[in-house]
C-alpha cells in the first residue's frame, strides 16, 4: 500500500511539471534557440515517458 502511495505521488509530481512546462513559449520557432528555450518542455517529456515505463514495467513483473 505505501508503494502505491509513493507510485501515486510519483505520477502526480510528473504530470504537474508536464503542466507547468507545456505552459511555456511553444510557438516561437523550430530553429536552434527556439529548441533551447522549450528544452524544459523536451526533458519534462522524456521524463514522464520513462518514469511511466519504470511504473509499468514495475507493474508487471510484480504480477508474474
């Protein structure tokens, strides 16, 4: 149960730093400087798909 809790805490950390960094500039251009200033919203990113990976690759091998 306190797995679950931390798990749980874990998710909700990441997706409000998804929310906070999606709120930033995004339209401001594709060249080099405008991927350096949304690079807070490409790491956020990277982050919640490899902690959502752990989660369920954790999940599962519990299971077996």
């Amino acid at each position: 149960m306190k797995n679950l809790f931390i798990f749980q805490f874990a998710v909700y950390l990441n997706l409000y730093a998804v929310a906070m960094a999606s709120s930033g500039p995004l339209a401001d251009g594709f060249g080099a400087e405008a991927w350096l200033d949304k690079i807070h919203v490409v790491l956020c990113v990277v982050a919640l798909v490899f902690f959502m990976t752990a989660a369920l690759i954790y999940i599962i091998l519990k299971r077996k």
